[in-house]
C-alpha cells in the first residue's frame, strides 16, 4: 500500500477480533462502508474524492501500546466496580451481533417519551456540538430544526444506522465484546446513550472510555424507560424498580473519576394521562391490548469535570 499523503483524510480500520465498520455519506450516491480486512494489523484506507468530509480516526495512544500517563490525575479512573458478576448475566446469552443481526425497524418508546427526550436534547445541546450516539438505532431523536457540527452514531444493526437521517457516519462495534472507543481523547462536546443502557454488560468500562473521548465540560445524557428486550437485559437492571434503575445509572457515573454529579429527570405518567384517552383505549388497556399508562421517562446526566 503506498503511504498515504499528509493532508489526505483517512478512516482507520481494526483487528478482525472485533470489526469495526465506518459508513460515509456521499453526495447522490448510496452510503459505502469501509470494512476491516482478515489481517491482525491496522490498516489505514484514503476515502475517494467524491466523499463528504470525514473525520479521521485515530487508535488512541492507550490502545496502541504505548505509555499514555504521563500525568498523575486519575480522572477518567473507575474507582470501584458497580455489578456483581451475577448482575451482568442475561438470559440470552448469544452473542448480541446476532441477536441484532436482523433490522427492528420500530420505535421502542412512545411519543410522549419521545417528546420529552428531544426537548431535553433542545436544552442541552448546541449547534457547534459534534455528538456521539451510542447503542444508536434508524430514528434519531435530535431536534430536526437544528444542524450540529457533526453526528457520529454507533450500534449493532448496519442497515437500521443507515436509515438514520441525523448520522454523519456510523460505525459498527459490540461494547460487550470490546468498551474501547476508537477515537482521540476529548473528540466530542456530547454523547446520548437512549434506551439501551439496561444492554451494557460492562457499563462501568463503556463510561470510563466516555469520560476519555468527552471534551472538558462535555456532557453525557443516558435517557431510558421501563422497556426491554427482557432477554437482553443484564440481570441488575430485570430486577430492578424505576427508582432502583435510576439509582443503578447514577452509580455507573459516580464509579468513574472526573464526572460531576449526576442530575435526574423524571417524567411520570399521572391520573390526567389516562383520564384523555378514547373510550376504546381504555376498553383496550382493560383487556390488555395496551398498555397501562404511557412511558416513564427517566434521564441521568452528568459532565466531564476536568
């Protein structure tokens, strides 16, 4: 391979152990992903011309081998680990690539949920923000009348991210197998993690690496529900009440050196919830064709604090 020339724009690709996949955007074309190669090396790809602006990614120095403290902080340092090894178990327990191996082409919560969360992203986030949407799907719950500097989405499912209309790029990785980001420290001013925390059979590691790729003062938004692919879930979270949940994420932030206190938001469904819906709504909910109540909506929130 010749070597690349310096102000070529490059996507790094990753052992076959764990593939990671990088989809770009071009103009009047259908998206092309770049994809690893069976070699146990880093391989450095140039984009063709024609491809929209793309971001380099760079193997951080902690991943590459080398000495990276070379300072005494322990920020970015999980302090204490928050699961049993009992809580991580799932009762499936197939790998989660296959599991999602098939597109879902649904939404998970409803519209009040959905209401609230991009309200709550309309508040916390700004225009110049690039952002990075973890354990992401094809629906993206970002206010549609803002455009941000950029939009990285990660997941499990290729075809459901490239359905997504807010993704600059996406790239493909199973934070169960392997929690390391492969992006430079202090990349992004925001990462949302929506509805999929309850999945993380190793949360404390996954927001250790959060910590190292948030700028200073970036923030980190996990919003969730009371539902689940129950066979998916780690069994801290199964067992667990709303409040219990909640406490659960807080611990994930507190675990972790550098985050400030996390702050909570819930939204509740209440008695005038039900009191506007249909007749037959309420017929449906009796037998069960429904549900009960609409969504509770939860989100723990905390900062880079270094």
């Amino acid at each position: 391979m010749k070597s690349p020339k310096k102000n070529d724009k490059l996507i790094s690709t990753f052992t076959k152990a764990e593939r990671v996949m990088f989809l770009t955007k071009a103009p009047n074309s259908h998206p092309k992903i770049w994809e690893s190669t069976n070699s146990s090396k880093s391989h450095l790809f140039r984009l063709p011309s024609k491809v929209k602006k793309q971001p380099s990614i760079i193997i951080p120095k902690a991943y590459n081998n080398e000495d990276n403290n070379s300072t005494e902080s322990t920020a970015g340092k999980i302090k204490r680990m928050v699961l049993s090894q009992d809580g991580r178990t799932k009762l499936n327990t197939l790998p989660d690539r296959e599991f999602y191996a098939y597109p879902r082409f649904v939404t998970h919560v409803d519209d009040r949920f959905i209401s609230n969360l991009t309200n709550l992203y309309r508040k916390y986030l700004r225009a110049e923000f690039e952002i990075l949407d973890l354990m992401s799907s094809w629906v993206s719950h970002l206010p549609e009348e803002v455009k941000y500097k950029r939009v990285v989405g990660h997941g499990l499912n290729a075809q459901e991210l490239a359905k997504n209309p807010r993704l600059d790029y996406f790239f493909v990785k199973d934070l169960n197998k392997d929690q390391k980001l492969e992006f430079e420290n202090c990349s992004f001013d925001a990462v949302l993690c929506t509805v999929s925390v309850q999945y993380l059979q190793q949360p404390e590691k996954v927001l250790a690496e959060v910590f190292r790729i948030l700028k200073a003062g970036g923030v980190f938004i996990v919003s969730f529900s009371n539902r689940l692919f129950y066979e998916k879930a780690i069994s801290a979270w199964r067992d667990g009440t709303g409040h219990g949940r909640v406490q659960l994420v807080v611990q994930y932030f507190q675990c972790v050196e550098g985050f400030t206190q996390p702050e909570v938001i819930r939204k509740l469904p209440t008695d005038d919830d039900q009191e506007n819906k249909s007749p037959l709504t309420r017929i449906m909910r009796l037998i069960g064709f429904v549900s009960a109540s609409s969504d509770p909506f939860y989100a723990v929130i905390a900062y880079r604090n270094f």
